[in-house]
C-alpha cells in the first residue's frame, strides 16, 4: 500500500504561528512545544542547550515535527542561542539547526538562510575557533570546545544545500578559509579528528565551482601545502584524505603535479582498503546465504 504523502507548509515569517497543525503522527503534543519553549525562555544555559537538544531529536523524527515547531516560532529561538555568549548553547543550536535542515529539505535551507543564519553562524565560528585553536598551545586542553566540528558540518550543510548561504560566505567569510584550512594539521589530525574532518567537508564543499574560494587557495602556497600533507598523512582519517584529495582537484592543483596524483592514487587506494573490500565481501556473502 502506497501511503500519500501531506503536504507540510512551513509559514513564510516562521516568528509568529499561532495557528499550529496538529494533524500530524510524529510530534503532536502542544503541551510538548509549550514546554520547550519555557526551556528556551530559562535565564539557565543547561535548560536552554536541553531544549536545543529536544528541538534536534523531534527534527529527527520526521516532517511533521518539524513543521509544528517551525510554524511555533522554533528557527529564532535557535538563532538567539546561536547568538548565545555560551559555547555550548551555540554548538547545541547549530546541531538542532542542521537536524531540522537535513530532515526538513530545501524550504527549510531556505528559510534559515532568510532569517540571516550565516551571519550568526560566521560570527559562532570565529569566536568558538579562536577559543579552540588557543586551548590547543596549552598544556592541558580541559577548555577545548570539543565539539566545535558541529558548527561546521551546520556551514558545510547549508553551502551544500543553499546557493545564498554560499554567496554570503564569499561576501563575508573569505577571510575564514585560511583558518579552515589550518584545521588540517597535524596537531588537529591526531587530536581532533571530527574537527578535521569536519573542516575538510567544509573546504570541500566550498571548492565546488566556487572560483572566489578557489583562488583564494590556489594562491596561497601554504594552504595547499598543508591540504597536500593532510591528504599524505598517516594521521588523517580515510575521510579527511580523501576529501584533501577532492579539495586540490576542485582547486586545479593536481595539474602537472606527479607528487599530488601519486598522494591521491594513494587516498583513494587507502579507502578502498583490502580490509575494507573483505567487509563488503563477507556481507555479500550473507546476503547471498541469509539466515533461515
């Protein structure tokens, strides 16, 4: 049986929606989107970032949730935590952000971008990567925002997704790619591995016939001698190697270089790892013998 599919508006000024739907199955509790909105409204951070994290699992259980929150007025709550002075509430909203983006399709990449996101979410990167790169000279890294790569996978997201959210980075993040870049180094490769790759999906993204973010790489010596060693390390993950090697494509810097199509023969060898290839072996086998 084909189940029709509901159509979810979204409302065009996601502020103000006192007309809620409540036809849905997944999220239809309008005690349940009071109570959350109370946490966004707690003067305490742990009740705020709480809250981010309740809107990030409704996100994940389908459409509907998502539409009764978006149509309540949930997109400038989490813009004002991501907004927050508090680290932790801007991680926690950039994550409930992402959710709702990822499961709530182009309409809602949409309207994130109209509510002005990038600017909160560029200004959430540099004040949460100036802290991260500080704790990394000390001697003890007990201050570390460990989960600064949630701000990126949100940027990577809406670049991917958003046509505008690129332009904006072009118009007002340029000055980040350096920075981004330097999440490929060593240090970070060995202690911080989703940060990198994290960082690498970013980069990535934003090479896609991006000719302002190309130039700005190709151009520098350094950021593509530390992409080509991110893409040789024996500390990069199989992911961040070989999205370094799709970055020097992007940027045309495998052209005439043996060194980098030998790194990149390598990459690609590495992902595809004999160990890898015996997995997916042995599960084709299950498949051809399923258990009775």
């Amino acid at each position: 049986k084909i189940r029709k599919q509901k159509k979810h508006n979204f409302r065009s000024n996601p502020v103000y929606g006192a007309d809620v739907n409540l036809d849905g199955e997944d999220f239809d509790d309008q005690s349940g989107v009071s109570s959350i909105f109370d946490e966004f409204e707690s003067s305490s951070i742990e009740r705020r970032v709480k809250a981010a994290d309740a809107v990030n699992a409704i996100a994940a259980s389908g459409v509907t949730g998502i539409t009764i929150l978006v149509n309540a007025g949930i997109l400038q709550k989490l813009l004002q935590l991501l907004c927050d002075i508090n680290v932790d509430g801007k991680i926690s909203a950039a994550g409930a952000l992402r959710s709702m983006g990822l499961h709530g399709g182009s309409k809602l990449w949409e309207m994130l971008v109209g509510i002005d996101i990038m600017t909160a979410l560029l200004a959430a990167i540099r004040n949460v990567g100036t802290a991260f790169m500080a704790s990394l000279g000390k001697a003890t890294h007990g201050g570390c925002p460990t989960n600064f790569h949630t701000l990126l996978d949100l940027l990577s997201s809406l670049c991917e997704n958003n046509e505008t959210a690129v332009e904006h980075f072009n118009a007002h993040g340029l000055e980040l790619v350096p920075h981004l870049i330097g999440l490929l180094e060593e240090p970070i490769l060995i202690s911080y591995p989703n940060t990198a790759d994290s960082a690498a999906q970013c980069i990535h993204v934003l090479t896609e016939d991006n000719d302002k973010v190309i130039t700005t790489i190709s151009s520098n010596e350094r950021s593509l001698s530390i992409i080509f060693s991110s893409l040789t390390s024996h500390n990069s993950s199989s992911l961040a190697s070989v999205l370094s090697a799709g970055i020097l494509v992007n940027v045309g810097a495998w052209e005439g270089r043996a060194a980098v199509q030998e790194g990149i023969k390598a990459a690609l060898a590495r992902a595809i790892s004999v160990d890898h290839v015996s997995e997916l072996a042995a599960l084709a086998e299950m498949l051809r013998n399923p258990l009775p």
